[in-house]
C-alpha cells in the first residue's frame, strides 16, 4: 500500500477531488494548512502591494493499493497542475498496514 500526500493550490480543490472520483479514489482526509515556498503571495492595500511568504494551501492523504498508485498520481498532476509556479507537491510513501477498526480486518482490502 502507499499513502499519497499532495500538497495543492485551495482554488484547484474541488477539480482534484473529482478527478480522483472519476478514477475511483472515494475516500481521503483533507485539511487547509500554510507553508512557506517559492512562490510569493502579494496583497496590495491602498496601492502599496505587501508580500507575504505564507502560502494557503490544502494537504491531501490517500492511501491506496500498490496497482492503484500511479492512476491516483496522474489524476492529481492533471487536475492541480496550472503550470505555474506554487501548483504543489505530491510526496509517496509505503505503508506497511492496515485496519479496518470496525472488523479488525487488516491488509489491503480494508480500502474497499
């Protein structure tokens, strides 16, 4: 299994979450959060534009099996993708288990 941890623009949401509908990805945790990158946000106040370094994002936790890895991936790049500077960053790793608490079933089926 893998849990795939992507890191989006909050005003491409609601495209990334269907996209991963389409391919089948029904549950995922979610939640806003800020961080610091590359790209600077301005705000401009009475004519004097502020820059800031904290950046609004959303954070996206997936958890998929191995087969299902790469068709969750592509499904984000190109639903999150502007091609602008700030689109995010997807971060992949292995998860060694997994329980269903209301069963107590374990493994791969518990995703289902």
């Amino acid at each position: 299994m893998k849990k795939i941890e992507a890191i989006i623009r909050k005003s491409k949401y609601r495209v990334v979450k269907e996209a991963l509908h389409d391919v089948g990805v029904n549950f995922f945790s979610y939640w806003d959060v800020t961080g610091l990158g590359n790209e600077k946000e301005g705000h401009v106040y009475r004519g004097v534009s502020y820059s800031t370094s904290d950046i609004q994002r959303r954070h996206l936790a997936i958890v998929v099996n191995d087969d299902f890895e790469e068709v969750t991936i592509n499904a984000i790049l190109k639903s999150a993708s502007t091609g602008e500077v700030g689109d995010g960053k997807i971060f992949v790793s292995d998860v060694t288990e997994c329980y269903r608490i209301r069963t107590g079933e374990k493994g791969g089926n518990t995703l289902k």
